[in-house]
C-alpha cells in the first residue's frame, strides 16, 4: 500500500513536504541514487507483459519496490515518483519518449514513460525521469531552449517538427540526442495493445533480452547492459566488458547497491 512517509523513509529523504524546485531537486536526485533500474523483475513470472504496461497497480508495485527493496522500469519507477510528488502538491503529467537508438534513429512513441511537473506562478514545466536506464540527469531539467549544465554533463532541448529532442554531451563526448518527445500529457489508456509493437521493434536489436541494470552516483551513472559496462563520474564517460565473473560480480553488487 502506498505510503508516502514510507517513501520519503526508502529516499532518505528528511527535508521540507513543499513542492519548490529545491524540493523536486533533491528527491529526484536521492531516487536516482537510491532505487535502481531493473528490467528483470517486470511483467509476469514467466516474461509475459500486460496488455497495457503502463497501467500499473501503483500500490502493489509500491510493495514491491519500495517496502521489498526492489528495483523497476521506466513504467513502474516514474509513476511511482509521479504518485510522490502529487502527493506532496506538485502538478504532474505524464510524457511518452521515443528514445535514440545507437543507429541514430528512434524508438517508437510510448517506448519510454516519464513526468512532467509544473511548478510556480507560470506553470513552468520541469523533466523528472527516475525511471531511464541512462546515462541519466541527476537533477530535473527545466523544459526551455537553455544549455543546463550539472555534474560535468550539459543538457538541452532542441525543438524540431513540433517534437521536443534532449541532447546531452558529457565531457568526452559530442552532443548526442537522448529521447524525443511531445510535452503534452498522455493517458494510461494510449499504452493499451502497445506491448507487441514494442517486442517486435526491440526484435533483432542489441536490446532484445538484454538484461539492463543502472543506477545514478553522487556525480554520474553506473549503466551495466549484459556486459557491457558505462560508468559516469563528473561528465568523465568509461565503457568497458566485464568479461571476468568478478568483475561482472562486483559491478552488479554496485549497481544494486541501492537495493535494501
């Protein structure tokens, strides 16, 4: 059963019930570092997803994350901060994302799930996504035409052909697109019978049964996609194979760190 003290417990969170910038900052940042992304405990016990995946029983899945210490996806993560954030006075919507693929092109609309909240006297629209395997941002990005800078990494969105595309360039990196989208808000309901498009898109790809894990550190990303390894620290990107058994070991007991 959703609980917010009990949430705010997991977060380690301490701070103001206000909904300010400053508030939305630091509980984005602590759900990063704290819950991770998991893929492998999504859908039924034997693989099987909903008809709808983004229509979630937020109580159950409440359970199963934040009292049982588990991690979760983007459809499971996001509403559940979402559900936070209502709870604490913040406007929220929900956004749907194609998000780039390493061939440069896109996935469809609705592969991704994240939260716009709207925040002061004008309504000002802000990116909370808990719920991306990453690399990630650590704090909320405010949706405008302005480069946003933070722990090394820089941010921006490009409007193009009425959708939003975010960019981010680390350190050693060029600017690279992340995911695109529409700032309107979506209804649960638009995922209904989406679950096929997406395996048959997924089909073929590098993400086809691949199991993803990450999870965000103090100033970056720990990304682990089979064996293939990206960690970030201060804007600083490194890739590497765990080929060894421990080295795969510990960098998955780091990943999950945050699970307790």
């Amino acid at each position: 059963m959703f609980d917010t003290e009990v949430y705010l417990d997991r977060l380690g969170y301490p701070g103001p019930r206000t909904a300010t910038p400053e508030t939305l900052q630091q509980l984005h940042k602590l759900h990063l570092m704290t819950i991770p992304y998991d893929n492998t405990k999504f859908g039924t016990a034997d693989g099987e997803l909903p008809a709808n995946i983004a229509e979630v029983d937020l109580d159950a899945t409440f359970d199963k994350i934040v009292r049982d210490g588990n991690g979760g996806i983007c459809f499971e993560l996001n509403p559940l901060f979402s559900r936070l954030l209502r709870e604490l006075g913040f406007g929220t919507r929900i956004i749907s994302a194609g998000v780039r693929q390493e061939d440069g092109t896109f996935s469809p609309d609705l592969s991704h799930l994240f939260t716009g909240v709207s925040m002061g006297e004008h309504e000002d629209l802000w990116l909370a996504d808990v719920g991306f395997s990453g690399p990630s941002y650590l704090d909320p990005l405010r949706l405008n035409s302005e480069v946003q800078h933070q722990y090394g990494c820089r941010y921006k969105v490009v409007e193009q052909a009425g959708l939003q595309t975010l960019h981010r360039r680390s350190r050693t990196g060029q600017w690279r697109a992340v995911y695109r989208f529409t700032p309107d808000g979506r209804r649960v309901e638009d995922w209904q019978g989406f679950a096929k498009r997406m395996q048959e898109f997924t089909e073929g790809t590098v993400l086809a049964n691949a199991v993803i894990r990450a999870r965000s550190s103090g100033d970056g990303h720990m990304l682990l996609v089979g064996k293939r390894y990206l960690t970030v620290a201060d804007g600083y990107e490194k890739s590497t194979s765990l080929v060894d058994p421990g080295d795969f070991a510990e960098a998955l007991d780091t990943i999950l760190a945050g699970d307790r």
